[in-house]
C-alpha cells in the first residue's frame, strides 16, 4: 500500500521540474505553443520556493490522502502550525512525520486560534462537512479531501453557510494536483482539438482489503462509490467542456463481488450532460494486482477537431513515469510526458485566501461537482447481478 501510495502521488516530488520533451511542441498551432513555451520556462522560484504566507491546521487525519493536501499547501505558501486528530495511534504517526506542527488537545484549540488562516482536513468522509462548517462559522477557510459531503443535506448545510461567511470551501478534485491534467487543459483552452463535445473517463482502484478501516466498507460513511471516486470525474466534465449547468441523465451502481462487505459498493457508472457537453464515468474497485500501480486513472476529451487522452498515473504500453498525454488531431498524434510538469493549486488557493479571489475555480463550480456526484449517486439503479450468480447460470459454482 505504501508503494502504491508514493507512486500515486509522485508528481509532489517532482512539480517543481521544467517539462520534458517539448520539441513535440513545435507542431502545435501557434497559440497551442505559446501556452506550452510558457509553461516550461516559468522560474521554479516563482511556483513553490516561497516563504509562507499563511498559516494554516489540521483537523481529521483518516485519510491517507492527508499527506499530500498537507504538502501542496506547504509547497503553496503555507506553514503547517497545528494538527488534531481523535484518535491516538493517527496523531502519534502523524507528529513523526511533522514534528514542527503542535498537537492541540481540541478541535475548539485550532478553531479558535485567529492567526490560522486555513483548516485543511481528510477525516472520516461523512465527518468532513462538520468540520467545514465549524472552521467558516470562526473565520476560517478550509480545504478538503473529496468526497467532502457525504449527503445532499450536508451540500446544503455546507452551501449555505458558505454564502453566509463569504469564507472558501476548497475541495481538493484530482485533476487540480495532477500535472497531465493541467497541461490538458492548457491545450483544450488553446483550442487544440476544437470544441469539446464530450468527457469519457473511467476510474479503476485497487481494493486492498488488509490494509482498509471498517469506515471504508460502509456506505454510509463515504456516501456511495460515486460519491466517493466519481467527484472527480465530475469536476473533470464540467472544467473540460466549460459547463455551468449539468443534469445526471442515468447512473447505476452496486456490490457485485465483496458479498462479506454487504455495506460496501465496488462498481458505478453514470451519464451526465450540460451546457457545454456531455460526459460519461465509470469507477471500480477491480484494478487487478498484475497492474504496478494502484490503477489506470484515465479521461478521453473529445473535440470536434480531435482528442486528447489522459494516463493520470500509469501507461500500460509501458512508458515509464504516471503523467501521459496522448493528442491526436487532424494532422498527427503526439505523445506528451507530463512528469515533471507542474501544478498550481496550493499557489493559487493561498492566493485566493490572502486576495479573497476564486483563481482556482469557482465557489459554485466547486459544489456543483460534488452536487452531480451526490444526485447520480441517490439515481443510480441497484446493481442486482453478482459475479457468484453469472457463474452459476453459466454452470460455473455459485
């Protein structure tokens, strides 16, 4: 599991690093390249070597994805003061690996402490919108894991004390820290394969039971798989095809091989379409052990003059590295290596902290991701099949 982590959020070590490879650029229309020459050549200095400007805390350590919300922040302009967590065995790990950070004794410690800025949190996923709410109502603004909400209700309670508080509510989509997908949008913005018609993405995961807590096996707890991954295929249709109203057109979603997890979904798929395209997920938790990473994270955006296809974090055909983009147009098909590409969220969420802006998306764009993946998560269709009664009804044993 450590090993699939570290593979799964490499990109952290390297975002600093100048792209690879861009003498596959000059094929590019002129403005395809101009975004591309100055997205290689931009100082080092000026995205991560900052000293901090913020300080922000912690609250909710349940999560292994804690580490790098913490890091991007750090690497943003953050400094990391304080933490809490419930539980002993979480906090004393934690502390290791950030000794410079204080262990409070309370959630109200952090809360009310006026020099923290930011409240950054992976706790449990239906704990999260509480915690949320309780940072805005003191003043603070707060970055999240997805799923961030784990109900409609909570969206609702989470929206609307956002508007109350004019505070930021960040939920932290992959797309944000992966540097494939920022170049992809760099190129779709620059009109490299025309009009964005639709968004295919698929989201396979590796289970990895001996290694899950109990919360992870409850439905309750994380809100469903499409809740859970599809956020960020969500958040993923509505920034590629530019829309800013969306409807959930089918969704189905299931346990159709963890039968000793009765609580548990392992498989989800939906159909949404917007303003300005239409999109299609699916996500799983069947990426087989023969495969060296924790899964094949990929998107295909469809233009009306080509498509680009996204590996987020590994190439079966078996180039080296996590961050593949493959473009075909109407005249070639290029392959772009975005390992040592960056990505801006940290720099620009403590950009929107200290100027009150929304550089890194809009606060509505923001939920109406998480708002898509609720809605299709409460349509979606029971998944009554299970593989055990294929098998029988092929004659296999049930």
């Amino acid at each position: 599991m450590k090993e699939t982590h570290n593979n799964r959020r490499r990109f952290i070590k390297n975002a600093t690093n100048t792209l690879s490879g861009m003498a596959l650029l000059s094929a590019l229309p002129k403005q395809v390249r101009a975004h591309s020459e100055e997205y290689a050549s931009t100082p080092k200095s000026q995205l991560y070597d900052v000293a901090p400007r913020i300080k922000f805390a912690v609250i909710g350590i349940n999560h292994g994805h804690i580490h790098s919300l913490v890091e991007i922040v750090i690497k943003g302009g953050g400094q990391f003061v304080a933490f809490y967590a419930k539980e002993a065995d979480l906090a004393a790990d934690f502390a290791r690996r950030y000794p410079k950070a204080k262990l409070a004794r309370s959630e109200k410690e952090i809360l009310e402490d006026k020099t923290i800025h930011l409240i950054v949190s992976a706790a449990i996923p239906d704990a999260r919108a509480a915690i949320g709410i309780a940072a805005m109502r003191h003043g603070k603004d707060f970055m999240v894991d997805k799923p961030a909400v784990s109900t409609l209700q909570q969206l609702s309670e989470v929206r609307k004390v956002q508007k109350e508080t004019g505070r930021i509510f960040s939920i932290l989509y992959g797309r944000l820290e992966n540097p494939a997908s920022t170049r992809a949008g760099e190129l779709v913005k620059a009109g490299a394969i025309g009009k964005v018609i639709q968004t295919l993405a698929v989201a396979p995961h590796r289970v990895n039971p001996q290694t899950r807590p109990d919360w992870f096996w409850d439905i309750k707890r994380y809100g469903g798989i499409i809740n859970d991954i599809g956020s960020h295929q969500f958040d993923e249709f509505l920034f590629f095809t530019g829309s800013s109203k969306a409807k959930i057109v089918a969704a189905q979603a299931g346990n159709v091989h963890h039968p000793q997890y009765p609580a548990f979904q392992d498989f989800g798929d939906a159909m949404v379409t917007g303003d300005g395209g239409t999109g299609y997920l699916r996500v799983d938790w069947f990426t087989p052990n023969g495969l060296k990473s924790w899964g094949d994270d990929r998107i295909t955006i469809l233009g009306t003059e080509g498509y680009i296809e996204i590996r987020k974090n590994v190439d079966i055909a078996g180039r080296e590295g996590g961050h593949h983009i493959f473009l075909v147009d109407q005249k070639e098909t290029r392959y772009f290596n975005c390992d040592n590409g960056q990505v801006h969220y940290g720099r620009l969420l403590v950009d929107d902290i200290l100027n009150r802006t929304q550089t890194v998306m809009s606060q509505e764009h923001c939920f109406l991701a998480t708002e898509l993946a609720l809605k299709a998560q409460k349509q979606a269709k029971n998944l009554r099949f299970t593989i055990q009664q294929n098998e029988a009804s092929r004659g296999g044993k049930a």
